[in-house]
C-alpha cells in the first residue's frame, strides 16, 4: 500500500524536480529583455519558477499532514497499484522498444497488450485492432503528412 502522505511527498519531489530543470533550462536560453523584447526563457522561467513554488507547498503539506485528504492513510490499494501497473508497465516498454523496433511495431504491441493481455478485448479483437493501428498510423504520417515516424534499429538492420 502506497500511502496518501508518501503520494503527495513523491509527486511533490517529481513536480519540483521538474520545475528546476525548467528553470535552468530557461536560464540558458535567456531571461529578460533584448533589444528585440522578451528573451526565449523568460516565460517558461517564470512558468518553472510557479511549478517549483507550488511543489514547495504541497511537499509542506504532504509532510505536515495538513489539508482535505490528510486523514485518508491509504492512497493507493493494492488493487488499484495493479491496475496501474497494467497501464504504466506496458506504456513504459512501449516507449523503450520504440528505438529498437520502431514506432510502427511498438504501437501494435502496446495496442494488444492493453487490450488482451487484461481480458478487456478477446485475443483476435485485440489481434485485429493491433494490425489496423500501425497500418493507420503509416497511412495517416508516412503517406498523408509525410512525416516519418520511428523506425527503430530493427528496420534499418533490414534495410527499410
């Protein structure tokens, strides 16, 4: 079980740790005025800046215990982590295969996964949806947009 206040303390920590690496980002491209107006950074600096200052307090509220939900002990059941997790542990190999076999074939993966593998679709619906997925995905940015997706190392082993 995942506890309400360690949620907060966590999503806190990530949000601000976030909003400095867009404050130092910002830096570097430049805030304040140039002779041609406002610098690239200034906005998402002050936009970073608002991030971290919220996260400052919700990381004091989640570890004073303060606030609306402070009496809920438990954020997350051990239902609910594992239905998480079937979403968040195939969108994470989703994302890492995509180098590797690209866009293309990842999305038909990422698409089955989701749909067979927690008994939402039957295995051939879900097998169905996962062909017509890439091949739309082709259609619509290869073809229509021309703008070519990922084809991870697998396609240029094979030459495509």
């Amino acid at each position: 079980m995942i506890s309400r206040r360690a949620l907060e303390i966590s999503t806190a920590t990530v949000t601000g740790i976030f909003g400095v690496a867009v404050v130092v980002s910002s830096i570097d491209n430049g805030i304040g005025w140039s002779r041609e107006g406002v610098d690239a950074g200034t906005f998402p600096f002050l936009t970073g800046v608002i991030v971290v200052l919220g996260s400052l307090y919700n990381l004091g509220q989640g570890a004073l215990g303060r606030g609306t939900l402070a009496r809920v002990t438990v954020a997350i059941t051990r239902a609910e982590f594992g239905r998480l997790a079937g979403l968040f542990v195939p969108a994470a190999i989703f994302v890492a295969a995509i180098p590797i076999i690209g866009m293309y074939l990842a999305s038909a993966g990422y698409v089955f996964a989701v749909l067979a593998l927690p008994k939402r679709q039957s295995v051939l619906h879900a097998l169905v949806i996962a062909v017509v997925t890439p091949v739309a995905l082709y259609v619509i940015f290869e073809r229509l947009f021309q703008v070519s997706l990922p084809h991870g190392a697998l396609a240029a082993a094979v030459g495509f």
